[in-house]
C-alpha cells in the first residue's frame, strides 16, 4: 500500500499542465518524488536528463541544453550527497561539484528567462548549535557542523545566488530547505548512505545472516528529524503552484533579504529511537551495540517549518509508517 500525500486542497494553481518542467536529479530519491507528484498533478510535459545525457558540472553543456529545451519552470534537486562518512571522505568533491552545479543550473535559469526555479537544499545549513527549532533566519549565525561543511557551503552558495538573482534581476528563484529525507528511491549504498537507509540495509543483512547484534555509530544520543519523499514532493508542488518569491522573503538581523523556506514534519526522535523503529519494521530481533569511537555529528536538527505549514503545506505520512514503505521499496529494488 502506497502513502496517500495529496492535498487536494491546494489545487489552486493556474500553471497549464502543460508547461515545460525541468526536474534536474530526477532519478534520486527526492527528483523521483517530485517526478511522481508532477504527475499526480497532470502535468504532462516533464523534462528530466540522466547524468550520461547531461553534466551538469559543466558550464556549456548546461547552456546548450537551456537554449534547446527552453524549461518554463526548473527543480533543482540534482547535488552530491551522502552521510558522515562520504562527507568527510570526499570534502573537495563535495563542495567543488555541488557549487558548480547550482551556479550552472541558477545562472543557465536567469539568461533563459524561466518563469520560476525552486533550488532544494538542506538542514546542515544551519549553525551546528543553532536555536531549536531552527528558523531559516538562523542562517550564518554560527559555525557549521565540521563533518558536512563543505557540502553545507555549497548549499548556502545556491540560497545565496537565488536571493542575489532575485534583486538584482527580478527572477522568481525560491530556496526549499528539508530535513532528513527518506522513502523510495533513496540510496542503500553500504558506505556512502544517510543513517536511515543505512540502517535498512544493516538490520536486513543481519537479519538475513542470523547474526545477533549490530553495530551502528556514535552514541545514538542525536536527535533527527525526518520527512518521507513523497510528503516534500507534494511541498515542492505546492511552492510551484502557489508561492512566489515575495510571499517567503524576509529580511534578517543583519539586513539581508533571504527567499528559503524550512520543509520538516516537525517531529524528532534520537537515532537510538530511530534504530529501534527499524529494527522493529524489518523484524530483526538481536540486540544494537553502539561504537562510541564514531562521531556523532550534530546534537539535534528539528527545522521550524511553521512558514510553509501557514501557507497551506502539510507532512502526512508518520514515521513508523514511511519506514515500513521505505523497506519495502529496498526489499523491491536491491533483494532478488
């Protein structure tokens, strides 16, 4: 059984169904989301390029494949991402590759004339012990959490060129910030994948290989926030539809006008919690050991989406529930 995310009641849009989209990523866990939302919606004329079709990290590629396709609207999803330890294995690659995308993809949008961009970036870009909840005007306010920074940089880059664009030429680029996302789609990789999925995969193998214990890092005292895919999907369709760079900016403590708006379900639960709804989800029944010699990455992350939340949005799938799908899409997709 598949969530039921609709909204029905946000059906107020006068975009025509077929207006040209450009969903850039959309093969990854949150692109597929927004793909299948789009379509949940009517549109029929969606635009989506795999990484063979299109570099996005090189600048001409992107400019010929604007010119030529002339995308009315654009979801910039696309990035390099990973957990922990791909963040801090892979540090230059982090920020090198996701800069170069969002300028490419955000400049290629201005010369182009597209009608309106929505740029998807991420919770770490909040100070590491930035105020709880954290509101999008806790932006720069504080050092970053050390594990992510480079990818967190690239992000705040994106915000910032959006926001810069947007006074300076008039665009209409509006920045969406999720928590931690999870669902079908997502990446299972052994090394490489966020503390959900990886869990998915750990508990399973165990499982599967009758072992009776698992070892998960840190202490598991963090806590986190997370978002099933297809409850952001129908956010980014809402923002889209109904919201304009007007109606979400604001001018922060410094003066500086920023156009983000946090995306979470405003709920938390310590990774020790999350470890034990999983292990539960997938029937793994031996014991969870945790290796204290590994980080822990930054203490609690819950966004303060009440913005969206008073425009219209609302998360619908719980936790317990989206772990269940979650697993469900890993059993279909990586087990035979």
């Amino acid at each position: 059984m598949e969530p039921q995310t609709s909204n029905p009641k946000l059906q107020t849009s006068d975009i025509p169904l077929d207006t040209k989209i450009y969903i850039a990523g959309h093969r990854g866990l949150v692109g597929s989301g927004i793909w299948r939302a789009l379509e949940r919606h009517g549109y029929t004329n969606l635009i989506g390029k795999t990484r063979d079709d299109l570099n996005l990290i090189n600048q001409q590629s992107v400019e010929d494949f604007f010119a030529v396709e002339k995308p009315e609207y654009v979801v910039l999803v696309a990035a390099k991402v990973g957990g922990i330890a791909a963040n801090s294995t892979y540090r230059g690659q982090f920020i090198y590759e996701n800069i170069m995308i969002e300028m490419n993809v955000i400049h290629a949008a201005k010369v182009h004339g597209v009608k309106k961009l929505l740029f998807l970036g991420s919770s770490c870009i909040y100070p590491k012990m930035a105020p709880q909840p954290m509101k999008e005007g806790h932006l720069l306010t504080g050092p970053l959490e050390a594990t992510n920074e480079p990818y967190a940089i690239a992000k705040i880059a994106g915000i910032r060129l959006c926001d810069a664009y947007n006074r300076q030429y008039g665009t209409n680029f509006i920045s969406a910030m999720p928590t931690n996302m999870y669902g079908p789609g997502d990446n299972y990789h052994p090394e490489n994948s966020h503390v959900l999925p990886a869990f998915i995969r750990r508990f399973h193998e165990a499982k599967e290989q009758g072992l009776n214990k698992v070892t998960c890092w840190g202490s598991g005292s963090p806590f986190r926030e997370f978002l099933y895919s297809d409850d952001l999907a129908e956010a980014c369709v809402f923002l889209l539809e109904n919201i304009n760079y007007d109606d979400v900016a604001f001018e922060d403590e410094s003066g500086t006008v920023q156009s983000h708006v946090n995306v979470g379900s405003g709920k938390e639960v310590t990774i020790k919690e999350l470890a034990e709804i999983v292990k539960d989800a997938i029937g793994f029944k031996g014991e969870i050991e945790w290796d204290t010699s590994k980080p822990d990455g930054t203490p609690r992350k819950l966004m303060d989406s009440s913005k969206l939340i008073e425009l219209g949005w609302s998360p619908k799938v719980n936790l317990s529930e989206g772990i269940t799908f979650a697993y469900n899409d890993f059993l279909s997709r990586y087990i035979d």
